[in-house]
C-alpha cells in the first residue's frame, strides 16, 4: 500500500525501482538524498534513505529492540515531514514514504 500525505501503512510497499537516480545530493549520519526520477511519470523528486540499521542502535540490546526504535524513529520522521509540509510552500512535501524490502532503510 503506497501512502502520500499521512502515516497511515506508511511501512508497506512502493519500490526504488520505481526511481532512477540521477544524482547524490548529499549524505549525513543516517544516510543519502538523491535527485531521482519516477518512470511511470518522469517526475523529478529527492529522495531520501535513512539507515534503520546505523551506529545509534548500536547499545541496544536485541534486534526485537532495534525492530521496534527503528520503526518510532521512522514513524517520527514521517510525521514530522508531513506536518511540515503542510505549514509553507517553501518546505519540501513528503509524497510518499517506505521501508525497504529487508527492512534496512526508510525511503522518503
């Protein structure tokens, strides 16, 4: 389920395959935002890949709870973006947010 705009199924599903990269943006602790375009529509969007899996759970002492503060930090992030989105045209607006298939990395 493909979600724009909310929270709501926001784990489930697009694909990056759905993207072609252009070209890196930038890169941070979390991870990389890249300039891609959508096939279907040849729209051009940033695209942005936090890694679930990066040093910050590092102290965490199972992957049952590295699974569950991954998932409160990506649904943090979604939400955050998309309140943000709503206050001004000048800030970035979330179309639509997934997990990777193995569940490494959020795509926003």
């Amino acid at each position: 389920m493909q979600q724009r705009g909310g929270t709501e199924d926001v784990f489930q599903s697009p694909s990056v395959e759905q993207y072609q990269v252009i070209k890196a943006l930038g890169r941070g602790s979390y991870g990389v935002v890249s300039q891609v375009r959508r096939l279907s529509d040849d729209a051009v969007f940033a695209l942005k890949e936090i890694d679930l899996r990066a040093d910050f759970y590092a102290a965490l002492e199972s992957e049952e709870d590295i699974s569950v503060e991954a998932g409160t930090r990506a649904q943090r992030e979604t939400e955050i973006l998309t309140r943000l989105s709503k206050l001004s045209p000048n800030i970035v607006t979330m179309v639509e947010a997934w997990t990777s298939d193995d569940g490494e990395s959020l795509k926003i």
